[in-house]
C-alpha cells in the first residue's frame, strides 16, 4: 500500500458545449426568422453572420482552454486570457473588413450582426452558467495513511 497521490487523468470533455452551441443555432434561427418577417436579405444575412460568429469564437475558446487545462494547468488562464484578447482584436479585424469591402452597404446590418452576437453571447454565458451549476459535483478526494478516500 502506498500513501502516493493518484495520478490525474486529463480530461478533454468540455462540459455544457453541446447545449451551448444548440442554444446559438436557436438564437441564430431565431433572429434570421425575426430579420425575415420584419426586414430583408441584409438583416437576415447579419443575423447568420452574427450567430456563426459567436458559434466559432466560443467554440474555438473553449476548445483551446480545455486542451490547456488538460494538458497543462498551470497554463490554462493564460491560455484563456489570451484567447479573449485574439477573439476582441478577430472580431474587431472582421468588422472592419465587412465595412472596408463594402458589404455593409446593400449585403450585411451591421445592426442585425452585432445584435445576433450580444444576444448570443449572453445566451452562451447564460447556458453554460446554467449547465455548472446544474451539473453534480463530485466530492474531492482526502488523503490519508491508508490511502485515497472520497467524500
């Protein structure tokens, strides 16, 4: 018998992405349906932009803090700090290009765009928010001469 602490097995399950991700397509189906009743093809195409947007930034920031804090912990918040930071400055460049090409004249609402990305970005944190605290926890592990015991 040994008193050695057991080896953590990194996990690259990333909780509550699933539903967050249904939670965006809904949002995104949502507002491009409310942009087609209401508006026109420019709104519509904002929302999908908007809700793609969101879809792909979280999703890639996700991933990529999982995967550092799987494979090394230590690194995990600068991972997420920095993947913020690539996300603003991503997201900034892209508003930019839409204007620079001209899109947002005929093609894209900017407006439809960013309200579909404040909406969807809110719904994420919401959803995955919702799905911490929904989710069991398990008790940590204590310790002792005899060896590792739960709860």
């Amino acid at each position: 018998m040994t008193t050695e602490a057991p080896r953590h097995q990194p996990s690259l399950r990333v909780p509550g992405l699933g539903r967050a991700l249904l939670v965006t397509f809904a949002i995104g189906m949502v507002a491009s349906g409310l942009a087609a009743s209401t508006a026109g093809r420019p709104q519509v195409v904002g929302a999908i932009i908007g809700a793609a947007m969101v879809a792909g930034f979280f999703l890639l920031g996700m991933v990529n803090t999982a995967l550092a804090a799987a494979l090394a912990p230590g690194t995990a918040l600068v991972v997420a700090l920095l993947t913020y930071l690539v996300q603003v400055v991503v997201l900034g460049l892209v508003l930019v290009a839409l204007f620079r090409s001209g899109a947002t004249v005929h093609d894209v609402d900017v407006r439809w765009l960013a309200g579909t990305v404040i909406v969807g970005a809110l719904a994420w944190s919401v959803t995955l928010v919702l799905d911490a605290l929904r989710t069991p926890t398990e008790p940590p592990a204590k310790i002792t001469p005899e060896g590792v015991v739960r709860g």
